[in-house]
C-alpha cells in the first residue's frame, strides 16, 4: 500500500507551539531569533518533505496519524481534533514512531507536540539519546531558541540514565552548531548524571570547539581529560574510533 502525500510544508516556524507549564517544565515554546544566535535563512517546505516509510517502525496507524498531523497543521482547531483522535490513543511504540518519523521529515513543530505527550506517559522514561535526536533536528533546522528550551527539559529530569553513546551524540551536533555554550552545558550536565566522558567525548569538546574557534573556558575539561589520560592529550590527535550513532530507542 502506497500513500502519497500532495500537500506542501508550511515553514516549522509557524504557527507557534504551546506546551503545558508545570513546576519543571517550561511553559512554552517561544519562536524567532534566539538573542546570540545567527539568523538561519530556511529551506522551503519541498526540500524538506521525505516520503513516509513503511515497514516494521511504522505502522498502519502510526503512518494514518502522520499523514492526518500534516494535513492539519495550518488549521489549529482542526489539528487539535485530529491529535486527540489520531495520536492519544497509540501504542508507546506507535507514538514513538510517529515523533521519529516527524523529525525525519523535518516536521519540528509537529515532533515537539508529540514528544510533549509522550513526556506525560506513564511509560515515559527520560534517554538523552531521544533528546539527542530532537536537538540534532533542530538544530539542523536553525532552530536554535528551541534547542535551548528542549536542552532544559533535559536538564530538569530527575531520572536522566548515564548514557554515553547519547551524551557524545548530543555534543557532537551542538558543536557542529557552533552551539559552544549550550555544548559545555551539555558537557557538565554528563558529568552530573555519573556518564565519565570517554575519549570520544573529550576529541568532541576539545578539538571541535577549538577548531570552531569557540570563546568558551575549556580549561576544566581538558584538565579531566589529562586526569584519566595523561597529561599531553595526544589522544586528542588520534583518528576517532567510530562515528557516533544518533537514534531513538
């Protein structure tokens, strides 16, 4: 079975979304320019749409709710309807893979009010390799003000699993945004959570917000890099094993 999707993306920049406030969470999403932040020129709506991909990720339901989300998307009320009909009553793996295939397609408005519902779940486990994913989109999108505001969802869960493979990916696509500063938060909030940062983590840090010419304080990390390493860091220059995997689980 084939679904061919004929209606045009609007830009992810409208129209804005709002997220419940709670104690912990930050009451919504603001959209534009973040202050500090270059202003990003975006791509048109035809470049960024992917066709849907049928197989064992996606359902027959989870793709319906796809297609109904983005035909919706410039009526608000309708896509309220929508949303409560189509996505409140999926699966946790159904749900999960709609937020994957939204954030394939570019789909960030849409991506963050599901990720807002899986977050209320009673399955929901906090994986910094989710938010990894949902950063590295943003990010790539030039959505930077949203970066911030996801990264201090993050930093606000109380039950955040030391994950390095996630924790390495997240630093890898905030210093390929020159997100220097969002990138050392990132970095201390790792440290934190009991995830030693591995030699990957700190070639990530080090060489890349050196070679990004970054103005942030790398004194502290190179000095727990030569803590579990030595003190001449020539691993720093060695070739990186691997590339780090992003991935939702």
């Amino acid at each position: 079975m084939s679904f061919l999707l004929t209606l045009p993306s609007p830009t992810i920049l409208s129209p804005p979304l709002k997220l419940p406030s709670s104690v912990r969470k930050p009451c919504c999403l603001q959209l534009g320019r973040a202050e500090g932040y270059p202003r990003v020129t975006m791509r048109g709506g035809s470049e960024n749409r992917k066709p849907l991909q049928k197989g064992r990720n996606l359902s027959i339901e989870a793709i319906q709710a796809v297609q109904s989300l983005k035909r919706t998307k410039k009526d608000l009320q309708q896509l309220d309807r929508v949303y409560d009909s189509k996505i409140r009553r999926l699966l946790k793996f159904d749900m999960l893979a709609v937020l994957r295939e939204l954030l394939r397609q570019n789909e960030c408005s849409l991506a963050l009010k599901v990720f807002e519902d899986v977050r209320n779940e009673h399955w929901y486990k906090p994986q910094v390799s989710l938010y990894a994913d949902i950063i590295t989109v943003l990010a790539s999108n030039g959505l930077f003000e949203r970066v911030q505001i996801i990264l201090s969802y993050m930093k606000a869960e109380t039950d955040l699993a030391p994950e390095i493979d996630g924790f390495n990916a997240l630093l890898k696509a905030l210093v390929g945004h020159n997100l220097g500063k969002l990138a050392m938060e990132s970095y201390y909030l790792m440290k934190e959570v009991g995830c030693e940062p591995n030699k990957a983590s700190f070639r990530i840090v080090i060489k890349g917000l050196e070679l990004k010419g970054e103005a942030v304080d790398l004194r502290t990390v190179k000095q727990d890099a030569q803590k579990l390493y030595g003190e001449s860091l020539e691993f720093l220059e060695e070739a990186e094993e691997g590339a780090t995997a992003i991935s939702i689980h």
